[in-house]
C-alpha cells in the first residue's frame, strides 16, 4: 500500500510538470512562430525594406531588372553583353536624352570631348556647360543615384546609372546637391538634381557643369567605363 501511494505521489507532480512545459510551448509558438530553416530567413530579410537605402519602411521601392540595390544605395548589376561604338552610339540617341542644363547650347560642346587637360597629360572625356551659379541640374535620363562624392578635381559630384544599368551619368563642380538626394535614390528625366557651382578645381569665377557618359564595363563600377563623347549623342 505504502508502494502504491508512492508511486501516485511521483506520477502527480510529473503530470503538473509536462502540463506547465505545454503550456509554455504553446506560448513561445504563439507568440515566435514555428523554427524555420536559414533559407527561408534569409529570404526574408532581403525582401524587407531597407531603411537605410530606400526611405523609411512601407515604401520600398523595386528594384533594378533582376537584381537588388545592396544597403549603400549603389545597384548591382550583372554585365551585360559589350557593344560596337556605333551601336552604343544609336542606342543612345534612341534615348532622347535631355539636356543637363536647361537652354544649353549644343553646338558649344563640339570639341570639348577631345580637348586636353594637365599640359596635355590626359583628355577631357567630357564637356562643360556653362551656367550661372545656381543653375539647376537635370537628371539626364530615368535611372538611380549611384554615388554622391566629393573629390578634390570634380568637386560634388553625382553618378548615375541609366535604368537598365548599361551606362552612367557623371556631373560635376556643382554649387550643391539637391535637397533630399541619396544614394540609391530613383530619379526621373528632367527632375532636378543638383546645381551649376565651381566646386573643385573649377575656376572660381566661371560656374558650370563639367558632364560626362560612359559605358559601364562588366564590373559595372560607377567610377569605371568607356566614355563616350556628349556632343554625339545631343547633336541634331
């Protein structure tokens, strides 16, 4: 008998125990969710929005064909398959790129592609604008704002990469961006995104937009690629 009621007395406390252990469970389930394999949070995460390169939350913006913008706002994208000059040239006057600069005369950027620099050391590869101080700046084509930077020789300048990722905008000596601009940031033709200046190795009393385009090598770095002549590419 007393055998007995020992062992009731053993099976009670371990039935409350198993009893409290589901209940806790239950909870943690409730209230965390089921384990999930690494796969699938990880996937997660990068579906989410990212704060920090695209606005606050709730408002993430899609990404670039086939990929995604990494958190410095810079988009990476695969190479895509090289282009005869003169095919990178069509493609782009098929474009119908706008002028940086509102009223900017066309025919003042012949030459200026080929124009040495540095006691003839290096070429232009670019053109210059020339605008008042505080001229707006305009996006030249849609695409997204690969990278604020200030250099010692350009000054504030603005990258940007065209939307299918193939080509880069480059603007430099600007007064100052415009406001709220970030890297990462999608941006349309036309829209404003900065403004003529002398900042850099500008001369101080000649304000305007040096402007360049290049085509993006297979790393696809902002900073790297073919240049291609503006003039070309505006001329009628």
């Amino acid at each position: 008998m007393r055998t007995r009621a020992r062992r009731r007395g053993s099976v009670i406390p371990a039935i409350a125990a198993a009893f409290f252990i589901g209940m806790l469970a239950g909870w943690f389930l409730k209230s965390w969710g089921a384990p999930q394999p690494a796969e699938l949070r990880v996937s997660r995460v990068l579906s989410e929005p990212d704060v920090g390169a695209r606005g606050s939350a709730g408002t993430k913006e899609p990404d670039l064909p086939g990929d995604v913008v990494s958190t410095t706002g810079e988009p990476r994208i695969g190479p895509a398959e090289p282009l005869a000059a003169g095919a990178v040239m069509e493609l782009l006057r098929n474009r119908h790129l706008r002028l940086p600069v509102d009223d900017a005369s066309v025919e003042a950027m012949k030459g200026g592609f080929e124009e040495r620099r540095d006691a003839g050391r290096r070429g232009h590869e670019a053109v210059d604008i020339l605008a008042p101080r505080h001229t707006p700046v305009r996006a030249v084509d849609d695409g997204t704002i690969a990278k604020l930077f200030n250099s010692r020789a350009g000054g504030i300048t603005l990258y940007q990469y065209d939307s299918t990722g193939r080509f880069c905008y480059y603007y430099a000596h600007l007064e100052r961006y415009a406001v709220g601009l970030k890297e990462g940031q999608r941006v349309a033709r036309g829209q404003v995104i900065g403004f003529v200046g002398t900042s850099g190795n500008a001369p101080p009393n000649t304000p305007h937009l040096h402007f360049a385009v290049f085509e993006l090598d297979a790393e696809r770095r902002w900073w790297e690629g073919r240049a291609i002549d503006p003039y070309l590419i505006f001329r009628p």
